[in-house]
C-alpha cells in the first residue's frame, strides 16, 4: 500500500479509537497463565497457584492485563484505524509498555479506553502508539498499557522518527538466566486470551506476512519473561511485579527455547533481554521490569 497523507496520520492522533468492556474470571487468568507457559513445574507450589483456582494462594499474573482490550484486536484486523488503513498481514507488536496500579483480582469486570497517543514516520513502516487505560467496575485503575504497532510498507509520509531510547544492560554476565521451551502449539494456546490474529496460526496467511511459518504472538513471548522474573526476583509473588517494557526485536517461532537474561540494576529495577536459543537472536530487547514492595 501507498503511504498516507501527512494531514491523515495527523488527524488520527489523539482520537479516542474505542471503549470497551470486559468480563474475566479464574478459568481466563488460568487460559492464559497455560497459554504464557505457566507452570514450568506443575508439581511446585509456587507456580502450580497461577493454574489452580481451589489453592487458597491463587494468583492472577500480572501481564495477563495486556489482554483486557479485547475489543482493540477485532479493530486491528479490519485493517482500518482511524482512517489509517494496512493489510493486518503486515502489521507486527512493536513495543510494549505495562504498569500495575495494584494486584489483579480473581474476577473482575474491566472497562479499558483505548486512544492513539502518537505516529512516528519510520521509514520502512508507520509505528502508531496506543494507550490502553483500564479500570475496574468501581472506576478503580487496575493498569495502564502502551502498545506499539508498526505497520510494515507505510513509512515514508513525513512525520517526525520519534524516539529511539534504549536501555543500556551492565556489561557483565547476566545475574539470572532462565530457559523456557515453547511449545509448538503455543500459539494455538495463546490465542486463547482473546487475539486471534490469523499471522499466527495461518501458514498461508503467515506467507503473506513473510514468514516461513506462523509466529507466536510478541505477547506472549512477553509472559514468558514476566514469569521469569517473577521466578527469580519475586519468589513468585505476582504482586511483585510494578511494570514491565520490552521491544519486540524479531519474531519467534512456536517450538523454540526462550532464554531470558536478567541483571539487577538496583532500587528495584531489572534489566532483561530474551533470545531465541536456536537460532541465536534477540527477540526482546530494551527491556526492564520494575519491582514493587
């Protein structure tokens, strides 16, 4: 496709795409603790209460709020946004940015407003930036979510670049590793949580998209890392965990190992990076995680 016209991104920005309304309960945080890799160990206590809803300990993980636009993914398939339209084909997670008001309850009934906050000219592609603000039935925050699409062939239309920040890990060896093993069927398993985006399922849709084969969703990559910190520096207490950003680097395939590195930069704050052991890159970089009390 043709890039837009710069008068159409910049009416885009700042518009409020939609508000949505979504009901979860302990049978959706467990679909998605399976569909992130949870447990690694069914038989150890402390990851067996992310799956096991009659434990008097059970737990929501906490990037299982990335899901509660649901609506948004519905809207990112009709390849229109604001009048910004794309083949969904060539759409891919760019960055993600999550921060946690307070533990996520068993159930809840969640109302999320999601607005474009930006739109940076890339050059290969167009990067729009959305802002996922979510609340509880009393109005309550439960968490704040910034999502980074980038949409592959619509750069080029004369916006600015906008940042290019980066987190500079210690050039020491990691403090913590961690490998974890997806599944081939992750991705069938993940989708599950309410993205049903064909790229990772379809192999032809995947062609489309230029990929060997279907990939799984940065997302999920995502939970896998947040459960390795949580592993590692939080005893497995979901409320641990504050906030969590990472970049989408390349795309994994479902089946490889996920290592994720981890470096204690202090006052709270790690420092991560995830490679996709078999074939030897980064798959999520510029990442941090911050620890609460």
């Amino acid at each position: 496709m043709e890039p837009h016209a710069l008068e159409t991104v910049e009416r885009a920005i700042g518009v409020e795409l939609l508000r949505s309304r979504t009901a979860y309960n302990e049978r959706d945080a467990i679909l998605y603790a399976l569909g992130v890799g949870a447990p690694a160990n069914w038989l150890a206590p402390d990851e067996l209460k992310f799956v096991h809803e009659l434990r008097g300990d059970f737990q929501v993980l906490p990037t299982f709020a990335v899901t509660f636009a649901r609506a948004l993914h519905d809207l990112v398939l009709s390849g229109d946004i604001a009048g910004i339209k794309y083949n969904p084909m060539m759409l891919v997670h760019g960055e993600q940015q999550l921060k946690l008001a307070r533990n996520l309850p068993r159930a809840a009934l969640v109302d999320s407003t999601i607005t474009i906050a930006d739109i940076y000219d890339k050059g290969s592609g167009l990067l729009m930036v959305l802002d996922v603000i979510s609340r509880d039935e009393a109005g309550e925050l439960l968490a704040q979510a910034r999502t980074s699409m980038f949409l592959r062939g619509l750069g080029g239309f004369g916006g600015e670049r906008g940042p290019s920040g980066s987190l500079d890990l210690p050039e020491r060896l990691p403090d913590s590793v961690i490998e974890d093993k997806t599944l081939e069927r992750q991705a069938l398993l993940y989708r599950l949580a309410g993205d049903a985006n064909p790229l990772h399922v379809d192999p032809q849709l995947a062609a489309i998209g230029n990929f060997d084969k279907p990939i799984l969703h940065g997302l999920c990559t995502l939970g896998f890392s947040a459960r390795a910190i949580l592993k590692r520096f939080c005893n497995n207490d979901a409320g641990k965990l504050a906030a969590i950003s990472a970049r989408f680097a390349r795309h994994v395939y479902p089946g490889e190992t996920l290592v994720t590195e981890m470096w204690d930069m202090g006052a709270g704050k790690i420092g991560f990076q995830t490679q996709a052991k078999e074939r030897a890159v980064v798959v999520l970089s510029r990442c941090s995680a911050q620890l609460g009390d």
